[in-house]
C-alpha cells in the first residue's frame, strides 16, 4: 500500500502535466489555466452545496435513531471530492466532479462496505471450539504457610477471636 501511494504521488503530477500540455495545444496555455482554476472555483462551491446537504441528511438520520453510516460514506467521499478539486489538473477534476455524484458515492460506498465485510469474513477465526465454560473464583495459598482461621462474617455470633 504505501509503494502504491508513493507512485500515485510521482505518477498523477506527471500524467496531469501531460494532459495539461494536450489540452492547451487544442484550446491555447492561457485558456486552458483559466478553464483549471474555473474547475477548482466551480468545484468547491458544488461540494459546499453538497456538503451541506450531506449534512442535513446526516442530522435527520440521527435524529430518527438511525445508522449514519450511508451519510458518512457520502462526506468522506464529498471531502476526497474537495481535495481532487483543489488540486491543479484536468485528471483530478475528473474524479472529483464524478465523486460529486451522489450515485457514485452511493455505489462506491456500497463497494467499501463490501470489501470491509469480505476482510472482516475473511480474518482468522478464534482458536475457542467451545463447549462448556465454568466460572468461578480461585485463590492462590502456600502450601507451607499454616491455615489461618477463616472468619464468618455472615455469623458474627460464632466469632470467637474475641
């Protein structure tokens, strides 16, 4: 995972540069930076409004004495949305614009979901077969040390130490 990662970051900076490079020979240099900080403008006010109604959706499940986790999904996925759209590049507005869509989050949440419950399966089981459980208590004695008298405190009547 972190050797993914660390290609991600050498590899999406190259790959925008060049797709950047593309689209400005179609449409001009100056065109082209205009139209990427427009996407990264357009993009955090989309993701407001989104937020915010991801939010009110997340109060209402809550107040219902429901499970926010379909709410949640949608945040997490509208804040990776956020950071792509901050991000300089036509590659990243792209899957940020598409995780603007409630139906991608809603599948790609679903798919999450998935995946967590195949590795929760899928971890190693205890080695407890079960079969019966006894409980109770125990107490360590040395089995040099003499017995000492044990007191009754239920019945004090038979207490003679006194």
């Amino acid at each position: 995972m972190p050797l993914l990662f660390l290609v991600a970051i050498i590899a999406v900076p190259y790959l925008e540069f060049l797709v950047f490079v593309e689209v400005a020979k179609e449409i001009g240099g100056v065109t082209a930076l205009a139209l990427t900080i427009l996407t990264a403008i357009l993009g955090i006010f989309i993701i407001r409004q989104e937020g915010i109604e991801v939010l009110k959706n997340l109060k209402n499940t809550v107040d219902r004495g429901e499970s926010p986790v379909s709410e949640l999904i949608h945040g997490f996925f509208l804040a990776i949305a956020g950071f792509f759209f901050l991000l300089p590049g036509f590659i990243t507005d792209t899957i940020a614009v598409l995780l603007a869509i409630a139906p991608v989050r809603s599948m790609l949440g679903k798919m999450l979901i998935n995946a967590g419950h195949r590795s929760y399966q899928n971890r190693p089981r205890s080695s407890f077969r079960g079969g019966i459980i006894l409980d109770g208590e125990f107490e360590e004695t040395d089995e040099n040390e003499p017995e000492r008298k044990k007191i009754d405190r239920e019945n004090k009547d038979n207490d003679t130490s006194a």
